[in-house]
C-alpha cells in the first residue's frame, strides 16, 4: 500500500461519515468546533504519551546510571570460581535493557500513529500546522541529516546499555 493509500485509508477510518451528510443546515459552525475540540483533545492526548515515554527512559537511565555507578563499589573482581555467577545478574540486566527496547518501541509506533491521526484531522482544520508544513519542514522523515526522530535515538540506549553489561562481564569472567 502506498503512503497516500495509507492517509486515504486512515482518513476514511477516522471520519464517521462526510461532513457534508452529516451536518445539518446552519450548523457548520457547531461542526468546525466539534472538530477543533477533538483535535484539541488529540493532541493533548499525544502529548500525555510523548511524557509518559520521557518517564519511562527517565526511569530506565537512572536505573541503569545508577548500575554503572555502584558496582566499582564493589570492589576488586570476583574470585574465579563465583565469577559465572554473574551470569544471573547479566541475565537480569539485559531482560531489562530488552524491555526498555521495547517499551520505546512501543512508544514509537504509537506515537506515530497518533500523529498520523492527527494529519488527517488537520484536513478537517483551516490549517495544518503538523501535517503539510512542520512535517515538510523536516523532510518528512526521509533525510536523517535534516531530522532524526528522537525516538530512534532513545532505542539504542538500551542496546548500548546492554552491550555495555555483556562487555562487563566477560572482562570480569576473562580477566
């Protein structure tokens, strides 16, 4: 399916019926501010989400910051033969780092639906701000030096995280 297949596709969805059918005689204007409103609350809406997802990486990187600035704590390394112990810690660490991977994950693709939603409401509007200009501005996601979304970046920060506590660990285990 291709890009305007899929906005066709997804404004057909969004909208219950035509304006035209749908609103009687002399009530655009009650129809235009029902739409304002909605739109309104959507966005409201995505911005909940967009920081419910700067909680989430919030939590996972003082989580993890925290991890990295307490085990020299510890002090010298283990004897040899506890050493594979640390294998259940790693296991524990990394089941983390893939959950936050995927909690991103998850915050990524919702928001990008969201804003998808929010394009084909503007259609609706008198302008659109989002949809036709500040997504233009940016390339529409096609040129990463021109823009790269925020929430690419937060995904390889656990992946990072992860590579960092399974080079920990063998640096330990071979030591």
């Amino acid at each position: 399916m291709t890009h305007n297949d899929q906005r066709s596709e997804l404004s057909n969805r969004l909208w219950n019926e035509s304006p035209e059918s749908r609103v009687p005689e002399g009530q655009t204007a009650a129809y235009d501010n029902a739409v304002l409103e909605q739109y309104r609350l959507y966005v409201e809406m995505t911005d909940r989400v967009s920081a419910r997802r700067g909680l989430a990486n919030s939590f996972f990187l003082t989580l993890n910051t925290s991890i990295f600035a307490f085990v020299p704590l510890f002090g010298k390394s283990p004897p040899p033969d506890t050493a594979v112990w640390l294998v259940i810690p790693l296991i524990a660490l990394l089941g983390q780092c893939v959950a936050w991977f995927y909690l991103v994950r998850s915050y990524r693709l919702l928001n990008c639906a969201k804003f998808q939603v929010i394009g084909a409401l503007e259609e609706r509007l008198p302008a659109s701000p989002f949809w036709k200009a500040e997504w233009w501005a940016l390339g529409e996601g096609r040129d990463r030096a021109r823009f790269l979304p925020l929430s690419h970046i937060e995904q390889w920060v656990p992946v990072l995280f992860a590579l960092a506590y399974v080079s920990g660990f063998l640096a330990i285990v071979f030591h």
